[in-house]
C-alpha cells in the first residue's frame, strides 16, 4: 500500500469534501464523496446519486466510471468520505467487488471521518478477504 504524506492526505480529503457536495441523495440524506486515484497518478471524483426507485450509484462505482471514460484501467488507491461524523463508512459490498475489479496489486482504500481523521486503511484483502475476480473466469467453460 503507499505511504502518503499528512499534507497529501488532506488533499485527498478535501477532494473528497468536493465530491461529496455533488451527491445527489435525497432518499436516504447521506452524501458520500470519494476520490480514485489511477495508475496514471490522475484523480477521479465520485458521489452518490440516488434515484426514486432506490437503485442509485454509489461514489465508488461513480469514480469508477469517470475513471473508464477517462481512458484509465487501474485503481492504484481510493479514498472514501461518508456523512457518519467520526464513524467510519467504508465501502459496501457491491463497491468492495467493484473496487477488487479494478484494483491495482497493493491498493489502499482510505476512509476519513468528517473532521478529515484518517480512520481506517485497507488493503485489497481486508477489505473483500478470499474475494473472487476476472482471473478466477476461464474461456473454457463446461
């Protein structure tokens, strides 16, 4: 996983904060903001949208997406900001898969509080231990 640096963490943070005050999350009224950072070193910003009908993206798959139609493949790390006060939001497990799709080797996913505290980083393991992906899918199939 990298290491990054107090003042380089705070930038991810506040692009976080940018991101969050896009989400459009009028259903369940908790924003989320997140920023991926590709193998390329670009950043990508994601927010939750919601829909009427509760399927809605989530700011992971929607970093995930800027990501793609920027032209880039790999999650080198992401970083994630919920609206829990102090309480960690990690990903869900729908966005544990996504990540895990386009994760680099040795991602880190970061999770900050409101107040900009770092509260929790994970690993690729950790966070979707034993997890199934496109090496585990063959052209030879039965």
């Amino acid at each position: 996983m990298s290491t990054y640096s107090d003042h380089e963490l705070k930038a991810f943070y506040e692009d976080c904060l940018t991101a969050r005050k896009k989400s459009y999350s009028p259903y369940s009224k908790y924003p989320v903001g997140c920023v991926l950072l590709d193998d390329k070193g670009q950043k990508h910003l994601g927010c939750n949208i919601e829909t009427a009908h509760y399927k809605s993206n989530c700011a992971e798959a929607t970093a995930i997406g800027h990501m793609i139609m920027a032209g880039g493949s790999k999650i080198k790390d992401i970083f994630v900001i919920g609206s829990s006060g102090e309480e960690l939001c990690s990903p869900c497990g729908d966005c544990r898969q996504r990540i895990r799709e386009f994760a680099n080797d040795g991602i880190g996913i970061y999770c900050f509080s409101e107040s900009g505290t770092l509260l929790r980083r994970y690993s690729m393991e950790e966070l979707l231990p034993g997890s199934f992906g496109p090496e585990n899918l063959s052209e030879k199939r039965s």
